[in-house]
C-alpha cells in the first residue's frame, strides 16, 4: 500500500467522530477550523526524534524478544514526537515515517503494511470516559460495523489527567485488526492515541509496547 492509501486508511479509522469519514480529512463541526482559543494558533513545530527521558542509555521498558511476525519494535525503539499546535507528546516507534501534514490527525507509519499509530485531537463537550470510548467505539462502526471493546480501563496519564486505554478489535476491508488506545479530554479538546495493527501482526510482544506507546500522551496545556 502506498503512503497516500495508508494516510487514507489511518485517517479513516482515527474514531474521532468530527474527522470527515468519507472525504479523510478533518472538520470541526462549526466549520471554523478549531474548538477556539483553547487551541493555540502556533504551526506545529517539527518532530523531536529523541529517546524518551532523553537519556539514551535509559530504555522505557526492557526490550522484550522479537517476532518475525510482529512489527518489530523494541522497547529501546521509542522516540518522542511533540505537537505544538495541540501542546501534546507521544511516544513512536524511532523508524517510522512521521506524516504530520494534518496537525490535527499525526499518522506514524512503519515501512511495512501492518498498520500505523495515530494521535488525533477532536472538539469534545466533557464527556465522561465512558461517553468518549463510546462515540470512539461508534466511529469505527461506520466503516466496520462488528468494531468492539475487548478490554478497558481507566489510567492516569503523565501529565495528571484521567483517561481511558481500549483494547479493541474490528475487521476492516475484510482485514482483521486489533488496537490499543487512550482517549481523554482536557476542557473542549478531546485527544486520542493509538496504535491500528493486522491482527496477525498484533503480537503479545508488541501489545504491552502499544500499551505504553498508547499511555505516553502527555497534554502540555
């Protein structure tokens, strides 16, 4: 799959319901291009391809044995990306493409088509966790109607903020996928982070990575 499919394909299962479902773009649903003053008005600045902490001789979690199968991420791989439209970081995989040219939907994609990471923000009116995962969940469902919740959880994210991790599945284009996710809010803006794999890919190696990987969202605002 070439780049512009895959952005396609990333962008389509975002789960933001105010990400333009069928034209794969973004919409706020006023049309006027944010949730207002809450989101700052700076240009993203460019990726930081840095090991997290800084320290590269401190790995996030110990590399765990690799698959041949499976996306082949260590650990040690990681390195951090920070939006500073949205004032967030995450963690990614060092070797994948960043593709930011949507600030508001941040596609991370390896060189191989198992799958992709997608930090994504969203106008959001308070809603609880469970109404997040819920319209999230939803958005799936309109383009992969047996989308659904295998496991949840609520978690604290490093920057205090109470969140949701899902672990869910779907079959997408007649492609079987699974995904770890976190999903908040902070005031109007609702933040998600995941990581979309083929669910042959998704191996028990990599799913405590997408678990970290998914938890590292850091809202700096």
């Amino acid at each position: 799959m070439d780049p512009p499919q895959m952005r396609r394909r990333s962008v389509l299962l975002a789960g933001a319901s105010t990400i333009g479902l069928l034209s794969g773009c973004v919409a706020w649903p006023d049309g006027d291009g944010g949730p207002g003053e809450e989101v700052p008005p700076e240009p993203p600045e460019p990726p930081v391809t840095q090991p997290p902490g800084g320290d590269e001789g401190d790995p996030l979690i110990d590399d765990p044995p690799q698959n041949p199968d499976g996306p082949g991420v260590a650990g040690s791989d990681l390195a951090q990306y920070s939006n500073a439209q949205y004032q967030y970081t995450v963690l990614y995989p060092e070797t994948w493409v960043v593709d930011e040219q949507d600030p508001a939907a941040v596609t991370f994609v390896p060189d191989t088509d198992i799958g992709f990471q997608i930090a994504s923000v969203f106008e959001s009116q308070s809603e609880s966790l469970e109404e997040l995962i819920n319209r999230h969940i939803q958005a799936k469902r309109e383009l992969a109607p047996d989308a659904e919740v295998l496991n949840q959880q609520q978690i604290t994210l490093p920057s205090g903020q109470a969140a949701a991790l899902v672990d869910w599945s779907a079959t997408f284009e007649g492609l079987s996928v699974r995904a770890r996710a976190v999903i908040t809010n902070a005031g109007s803006i609702g933040y998600s982070n995941e990581n979309i794999m083929l669910a042959d890919a998704y191996t028990d190696e990599f799913d405590a990575i997408a678990e970290r990987i998914a938890a590292s969202l850091t809202i700096q605002g």
